[in-house]
C-alpha cells in the first residue's frame, strides 16, 4: 500500500502530552475519532495533532486498545513479509537461547507477544504440538501466515488455534479453539524441563497447557532448598513441587489449588517422576493459609504462585492488598531461615512494587527477610523495554528470619 493511502489517526491534544508514541498500545481516550468510519482491521499511521508522523500499527473500533503499534519506521509496510520477518526474528532468539544454555528444550515459547513485536500473540511449542493463542484482532488476520510458518519452519504433528472467549469478545471477534493442523493428542504430551518429566493436556475445551515461563524460576528455587518440608500455593500442574522433589531434595511437599484439573494434573506428574512425598489439598488459597498459621503449622519453604491479580490499572491496589495478605500468611508460616519463593504474574504491578509489598508483609508480621534473587520470567519470555506489562512476572526468592 502507498504510504499516502494509509489512514491517519490523530493523537488528541491531551494525549499528545503526555503520550511518546513508544508504547504497542493507544487506547481509545488518546485518539480523535476517525472522521469517516475505519474498517476493522485496517493498517493506519498514527499522527501527533501536527500532523508529525509517529508509528504504523492496526486499528480496531472494537477494542479499549484501539491501535496495536508494530512499527516505529514510516518505511516499514506491515504486510506479509514483515509479518515473516518478525516470526523469524523470534524463532533466532529461541535458537540462540538453547545454544547459549548449551541444551534443547523441547517445550518453550516460540512467540511472546509484545515481547517479540507481535501484540496479541503468543505460540507455547510441547513437543510435537504448537498452541496459538491470539488475543488481538490484528494478529487474527494474520492467523493463516501464521499456521503456515510453522508447519513450514518447524515438525508437526498438529497445531491448536484459540482465540479465547475473554478476549475475543473485547476484539469484537468470535471466540475460536480448534486443531487446524492435524490431529489433537490422544493423551496428555509429555516433555522435559530441566530433568522433571512433564505432562500436558492439550485437549480442546480444557484448561490447557503449561507455565513455562517460571521454568528457570523452579530451578533456582530448588537449588537453594536443602530438603525438608516445602509448601506449594497455587501448585498448577505441580511444576515448583516436583522440582522441589527432584532438585530441592524435599522430604515432603504439599500442594495446594482451587482446581481438580490442577490437581489430577499434579498427581499424574508426581507419577510420572516416581515423587511418592506429594500430597495435594483443593482449597482456596486465602483459606487454606489462614487456617496454617491457626494451626502454627511451619513449613521449610514455601512457594506462592497466584494467578494474575490486576487486569486493569483500577485492580492494581485490591491487588497489592492480596499479595500482601498472601505474603504475611506464608511468610508467618516460614520457620526460621526458611525459604519464600513469592510470584506475581500482574503486568500491571511493578517489579517495584511487588518486592515492597512482600518487604512490608514480612515487616507487619515482625520478620526480616534477606533477599537472594529477584527475577523474572525465563528467556524464551522476553520483554519489550517499551511495555512496561510485558515484564508481568515477578518472582522473589529470600529467606526469612
Ligand atoms: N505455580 C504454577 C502456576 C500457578 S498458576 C506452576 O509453576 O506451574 C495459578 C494457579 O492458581 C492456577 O492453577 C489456579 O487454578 C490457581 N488458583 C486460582 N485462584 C486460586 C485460589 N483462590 N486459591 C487457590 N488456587 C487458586
């Protein structure tokens, strides 16, 4: 497309204040309304109220974020071959990473969204199986490109597509989740993370998948454990229990979650490792907390992992709220010289924040803690230095006295 064909979307005055343009999202309050109606979908430039050029990205009247920027150069056209250009910049970190860590992982995040200059999309690879999940319009109409690259780059035997139903309604698009390649596993895939035997439903229609952004996380931590007892809240599929149990040398683990699936999926992992110390309790984790600290139960770590707290900017202070709730129940549950290992996966709570939150649990409940890492989600996750959210994950380790 000619350059003078692009339409143009006008920064308005306010937002021009305060607003650099360096930043994947603009939502709707930031911009005049188009003054003839825009297709969804359709490349636009954003423009300051001068007239001044400042990116190119896809506009959306269905959605709080009304432009998605992809390109910061008024030379780059966002059409196939930039699309292409970008796949193939992510798929070159990846490999880079596994030769830097000397090994091949074979489940990992191949794109990550606006980590890797493509807002609203995400591929997890497990094994011979690749799920997409879009979550913008704007990478929706790229979907058919997208499936291609991978069966084209990469071995498999089938790739789920979703766009699920939260964030399509917000898109203005129709949810979707289906295997467009292949067929879906018959059983759980099961893959490798740093020595722990893992296994994945992939099945349609189910909560699916697996956090592999705290890969390097749930090694880290268990190298600081020295056995004993660890506590896992929020468990998942088990992934800091089983390598607490493998690594960590604990004696006894107990995992905690409010979902069966979560659970079954721990107990089937705790199988497949020969852990035979794993017991798991279905309970919220509010709950479950305030009634160890009732019962002065002590534990020599604990692991927090909650879900995401803080969707929206209006969340963020209920959410420092819970944490901090959260982190003076576990850390009370601490023996002396035990070990926190506290996560925030809220975009939206500054690493920042979240390490003074745990610091002023710690201190209401009358205890030090020494701070041993500070770190964030693994290198298959990068996160793009112009959206702040994109450094959701948080993880604390210390010990506490
Ligand atoms: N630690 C996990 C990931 C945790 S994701 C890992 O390493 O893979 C967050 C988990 O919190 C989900 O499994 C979800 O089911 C669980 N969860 C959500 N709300 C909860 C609540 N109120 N109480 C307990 N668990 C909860």
């Amino acid at each position: 497309m000619l350059r003078s064909r692009i339409p143009q979307i006008v920064l308005n005055k306010k937002a021009a204040g305060r607003f650099d343009g360096k930043h994947p999202w603009v939502y709707a309050p930031a911009i005049v309304a188009p003054a003839s109606p825009l297709d969804a979908g359709a490349v636009v430039d954003l423009v300051y109220p001068d007239g001044s050029w400042i990116a190119r990205g896809i506009y959306n009247p269905s959605s709080r974020i009304r432009v998605r920027l992809y390109a910061w150069d008024p030379e780059t056209m966002l059409d196939g071959q930039w699309f292409a250009s970008r796949l193939a910049r992510a798929a070159e970190l990846r490999q880079r990473w596994m030769t830097a860590e000397n090994t091949h992982f074979d489940a990992y995040r191949l794109v990550n969204s606006e980590g890797d200059g493509l807002s609203g999309v995400i591929i997890d690879r497990f094994g011979p199986y690749a799920v997409v999940h879009i979550s913008a319009l704007a990478m929706w109409q790229y979907r058919e490109a997208l499936v291609e690259w991978l069966c084209q780059e990469h071995q498999l035997r089938g790739v789920l597509l979703r766009f699920d139903a939260q964030f399509a309604s917000q898109e203005g698009v129709e949810a979707f989740e289906q295997w467009v390649v292949g067929e879906p596993p018959s059983g759980p895939v099961v893959f490798e993370e740093h020595g722990v035997r893992v296994a994945v439903s992939l099945a349609s229609g189910q909560k699916t998948g697996y956090y592999l952004d705290q890969r390097a996380n749930r090694l880290r931590a268990a190298r600081w454990m020295r056995g004993g007892s660890v506590l896992d809240v929020c468990c998942y599929a088990g992934g800091f229990s089983m390598a607490a149990a493998v690594h960590g040398r604990a004696e006894q683990v107990v995992a905690v979650d409010s979902s069966r699936l979560a659970l079954e999926a721990a107990q089937r992992n705790a199988e497949l490792n020969e852990v035979g110390c794993l017991v798991t309790h279905r309970a919220d984790c509010f709950d479950f907390l305030q009634r160890c600290v009732q019962d002065s139960r002590c534990f020599d770590t604990v692991v927090l992992d909650p879900p995401k707290m803080a969707g929206h900017r209006q969340q963020v202070g209920a959410a420092i709220r819970a944490y901090h709730r959260l982190n003076s129940l576990v850390i009370q549950l601490l023996r002396p010289g035990g070990l926190l290992v506290s996560c925030s996966c809220s975009g939206r709570v500054s690493r920042e924040e979240f390490v003074g939150v745990v610091a002023a649990a710690a201190k209401g409940v009358g205890r030090e803690l020494q701070v041993l890492e500070i770190r964030g989600a693994d290198c298959d996750h990068p996160v793009h230095s112009w959206c702040p959210e994109s450094e959701y994950l948080k993880c604390v380790i210390a010990r506490a006295w």
